[in-house]
C-alpha cells in the first residue's frame, strides 16, 4: 500500500514537473521552429508559425521581434514595422513590476517572466524599424524612430552604445535636413568604428585600406550601405572582416564593422550579472526555505517539492536570434546615375564568403542612394539575403 | 446537554459565518458589477479627460482651434481682392511618436475656412500635383514646397512643426516613476511672392504622469 502510494506521487511529481517543462518549451518549439524555417528561407512558414500571439503569452515580445525580422526579410516592410512598434509598444508596459507576472521568476525561474528585451535589442528593434521605413521612402517616420534611438541611447543606464543605431539616427536626421542632430550623433562615434573615422558630415573615412578605389569619372555621388552580416553557415570559423562594393568588376569602396551585436549581448549580461545573481541567491535561499518546511510535516512531500523546484531552476537564454551578428555600413563615393551593385563579403584571409547583387534607392534629390541588405554566408540561397524595394 | 448546547452554538455561528459571507459576496458583487460590464458613452471630445501623456484628442482639438484663433487675429500683410488664397504644405512631425500631423494641419485649415478668412487649396488638388512632380507631402524641401504652393495660385503657405522633449524621474527609492511629455507645435504662414514668414505662432503644451512602478 506504501509503495503504491509512493508510486503514485513519484507519478505525480513527474506529471508536475512535465507539465510545467511542457508548458515553457510550447512556446519555445514555436520560436525554434519559426527560426529554422527563417534560415531555410521559408519565410511564409515562419510567419505562419509565429500567429498568431496569444496577447498573455510571456514571450509575445520576443515573438513580435522575430516575426517583424521575417517580414522584413520577406519585403512585408508595413507589416515588421507593424510588428515592431507593437512589440515596443509591449515592452514598455512591460517596465512596471507585475505582481501577477514577475513575483513567480522569485520561485520558479526567470524564464517565467515575460520577456522584455534587453537594451540592445530595444534599440536595434527601433533601429530596424527605422529601417522599414527608410525602405519604404517614409523618411519623417524613420526619424520619429531615430529621436527614439537617440532618447533609448542617451538614457542607456550603464548599457553598451551601439554605433550602428547611432549612425543610422544621424543618416535619418540628415536626410531630413536637421544637419545639426545628424553632426551630433556622428560626432558621438568618430572614434569608435575600428578601420575608420567618422566626419561630422556622416563620411566614413577609411584609416586603412588594402582596396585602391578607380577614380570615376563625372558627377560623384554617394552610396549609402546598411549591411546585416549574419552567422554564416557551411563558412567554418571564418569571421567577416568586411564587404566590399562594386560597379560590375570595378571597386568603388568597403564596408566597416559598427556594431558587434554578440558583444553587446556579452557586455549587457557582464552588466546584468550582479543583478541576476543577487536574485538567483534569494530564489535557492526561499527554496530551501519551503523544503525545511515542509520536511517538518511530511519528508516525502518535502523530497517531491524539491526535486520540483530544483528541477524547474534553469537559466533565462531568451533571445532576439534573427538579428544579423554584425552590423556594417558603407559610405563611398559611386558614378552618378549607378543603382544597381555588386556585393562581395571577404573573411580576414580575404576569401570570398558571401556575393550578392543589391539595388538602391534615391534619397530625396538622388544624390545619395540608400541599400539595405542582408548577407548570410553560403548556406542560404541567393535570394534570401536580398530585400527588395 | 452540555453538548447540544455546544451545537447549538456551533449553528449559530455558523448562521453567523453564512450571513457575513452572502453580504461579503452581495458587496463584493455590486462594486465589481461595473468591473465586469462592457459599457458604451457618449463623451464630448474636447471636455472628455486625458488618459494618457502623449499625444490625443484633445491635443488635436485644442491646438487645432487655438492655431486657428490665434491666425485669424493676425492680418496678413497684403490683402489680394476677396479673401486670400492658403495651401497647407504640412505640419513636420519632429516627435518620438508616429502622430498624423496631418489631420493637426487639416484642423487648423477647416478653422480657418470656417472662420471665413481664407480660401483654400483643395487638399487632393495639392496632393495630385505633388505626386505628379514625383514629391510626398513629408519627403517636400522648403524649396519644393515654395515652388508646388506657387503652382497651386496660392499666396500663402501654411507649414508648421511638432517638436516633443520628454524626461522622466531619475533612479531612486520610489513608488511611482514621473514623465514630463512636453510639445511644441509651430506654425508658419508664408507670403509666396515675397518670400517672407507673414505670421508665426506657438503653442506649448506640457503633461506630467505619474505611474506606479508596481501593478497586477
């Protein structure tokens, strides 16, 4: 009779413990899912899989942000931007202390708190929705996106500053005439783009290059470049050192590294340690404190109890994956009236790890042109690291 | 008999327990009666209360008719036979929020229509002519915007822009955190032929909140 009762709670407490694994992996498989079929191509298949978004579910801000990224890929620009802003939108709200939502991460795990994002990701969301925009030529809404970027930035509380946001708020600033606040945001960077100095004007000047430009002849205009260097499958270790841009066979120019998004990843959490760790503390010591107790009533309860709670002790490694690792920009000179270029992503030993042909848009008077891309390496097909306008 | 009276004590405060519990529940039913209803009303947009710092109805509302008076009691400068002619050419929305300047601009002009002071440049008119040059009313330089307002036969121009400052509490031992949402609406109205600012005007408008930092 004993056993049969030890038996059935040893049922039970695996029941428990499945369950509540069950019920935090749900939405994880969705998000695994999603992000194979995103780096597979399948951008409609993500997407399906990502909608919908339960509006109480804890991971509809890490939900958001993936699918935005999908859509942007997929050229849905309307709907990441959508997607974006409601995740922002989400966010925000999430910056009160919920009794209901938080108070169980003291118990459980962190992983049952709702995701809020950490810093950097907010800004990059702001970031990519500015980028959205600027592809769909609404220039005053990538701006309203850039005062963003400057205000998440400048109140930044200790976090990493990310270059790439900077540059891009000043690029919308520029091109919406405020000359001022675009000088004021190059200005904060100048020094910190390895390779290369940053003007007041958003020129990028190179310290260094092992590329001879041909000098072009006629009118010049410049050439805009926002690359997304993601993770690059089937390339070994081979890190991208830059990317180079050209009119057929002729080079105009390269790319330079402003953010490292896996540093800033490892600066937040550096950042975020202390904070974390004080909690992991209290959550072992009202653990242990729950199993004393309940010890003193019932030593097998007490046993269940703690395989339960230790059992569901994991750490939070919830992250916005489709970001790209590095993010570069290119700003070079090219022949007046060129929209269409060839891009050629190198490693250090100056392999060739990624090509691809991108196309361009005019800014405003059409003496600068904007591209956006996105490069993945050889695991993807060629169409997929490509947006279209 | 010691123990019937002990059941009869028992009952009664049983009878005791039951009566304060329907009347917790009967209460508690009442007051969260509303809580639990969907409910619709009428409110008068301009009277209706804030429910937020940022922009909303009533800053549309407000800045759109205070523009307008305050534009109305300036006269501009040269006066054409009959009533002149105004084209808006956009509010610039310089805020951290995705507002529809637009409908501030539409606003003040259908003010300033029904204040009988101007005559104005069809809106669809405007925007046919600008995409016909190949311009978005927000992509429009000063330039541009002179040129299309000449084009249209206007001799005035209105513009304008929104500008936001926003601050919040710094780090502290709190239980609510405070946000200052300050802005600014400037608006402009050009003489087209002589190129010169005619009238301009502001209005600011300052909200603080204040928001626990604890909630359900």
């Amino acid at each position: 009779m004993k056993l049969r009762n030890i038996e059935s709670r040893q049922m039970a407490q695996i029941g428990i413990i499945s369950i509540a694994l069950l019920s935090a992996g749900c939405t994880s498989m969705r998000l695994e899912t999603a992000r194979n079929q995103y780096t597979s191509g399948e951008y409609d298949k993500a997407i399906e899989e990502l909608t919908p978004i339960p509006k109480d579910n804890t991971d509809r801000v890490l939900f958001l942000m993936e699918r935005g990224m999908v859509k942007q890929m997929a050229s849905d620009y309307r709907g990441s931007i959508q997607d974006w802003l409601d995740a922002a939108k989400a966010a925000e709200a999430l910056d009160l202390y919920s009794l209901t939502g938080d108070t169980p991460s003291l118990l459980i795990n962190d992983r049952v708190m709702p995701f809020r994002g950490a810093p950097y990701e907010r800004i990059l969301m702001r970031t990519y929705t500015a980028q959205s925009y600027m592809a769909l030529k609404e220039w005053e809404d990538a701006a309203v996106e850039a005062r963003n970027i400057v205000y998440m930035l400048e109140n930044r509380d200790g976090f990493p500053d990310d270059p790439y946001s900077r540059y891009l708020a000043g690029l919308s600033f520029e091109i919406n005439g405020d000359s001022e606040s675009a000088t004021f945001q190059y200005r904060q960077i100048s020094n910190t783009v390895y390779g290369a100095v940053i003007q007041d004007t958003g020129t990028i000047l190179p310290l260094t290059s092992r590329i001879t430009c041909n000098k072009t002849s006629g009118r010049q205009n410049e050439l805009v470049c926002l690359i997304g260097l993601a993770i690059l499958q089937n390339a070994g270790d081979a890190e991208p050192s830059h990317v180079e841009i050209y009119d057929g066979n002729r080079i105009l120019g390269q790319s330079h590294m402003f953010t490292d998004i896996g540093l800033l990843a490892e600066a937040t959490r550096a950042k975020l340690e202390l904070r974390r760790g004080a909690k992991s503390l209290l959550r072992i010591a009202l653990k242990e404190w729950l199993i004393h107790e309940m010890v003193k009533k019932d030593k097998e309860a007490a046993a269940v109890l703690s395989v339960l709670l230790y059992g569901l002790e994991m750490e939070d490694i919830r992250r916005w994956e489709t970001l790209p690792r590095w993010l570069h920009i290119a700003r070079i000179q090219i022949p007046a009236g060129l929209k269409r270029f060839r891009l050629v992503a190198r490693d250090n030993n100056g392999q060739i790890i990624d090509e691809q042909l991108i196309d361009s848009i005019a800014i405003k008077d059409d003496n600068i042109r904007l591209a956006i891309c996105r490069m993945q390496g050889p695991g993807f097909k060629e169409r997929n690291g490509k947006m279209k306008f | 008999m010691k123990n019937d009276n002990t059941m009869l004590k028992g009952e009664g405060n049983m009878k005791k327990l039951a009566t304060i519990a329907v009347i917790v529940l009967t209460s508690i039913l009442m007051s969260g009666c509303a809580a639990f209803r969907y409910s619709v009303g009428e409110k008068d947009p301009g009277q209706a209360g804030t429910l937020t710092d940022t922009y909303d109805q009533k800053d549309l509302l407000n800045w759109g008719n205070q523009m307008a008076n305050a534009l109305s009691t300036s006269q501009l400068p040269v006066q054409t036979a009959g009533k002149p002619i105004l084209v808006a050419l956009g509010i610039e929305n310089r805020t951290m929020s995705h507002i529809d300047t637009r409908a501030i601009s539409d606003t003040i002009t259908s003010a300033l229509l029904n204040n009988g002071k101007v005559q104005l440049v069809n809106a669809d008119v405007r925007d046919r002519l600008l995409k016909e040059q190949g311009y978005q009313m927000q992509n429009c330089t000063a330039e541009t915007r002179v040129n299309i307002g000449r084009q249209l036969g206007a001799r005035y121009m209105l513009t304008g822009s929104l500008v936001e400052i926003t601050s919040e509490s710094g780090k502290e031992v709190r239980v609510s955190k405070k946000r200052d949402v300050y802005y600014q609406l400037s608006v402009n109205i050009t003489d087209l032929e002589t190129g010169l600012v005619s009238v301009n005007k502001q209005i600011d408008r300052l909200r603080r909140s204040s928001s626990p930092i604890i909630g359900w």
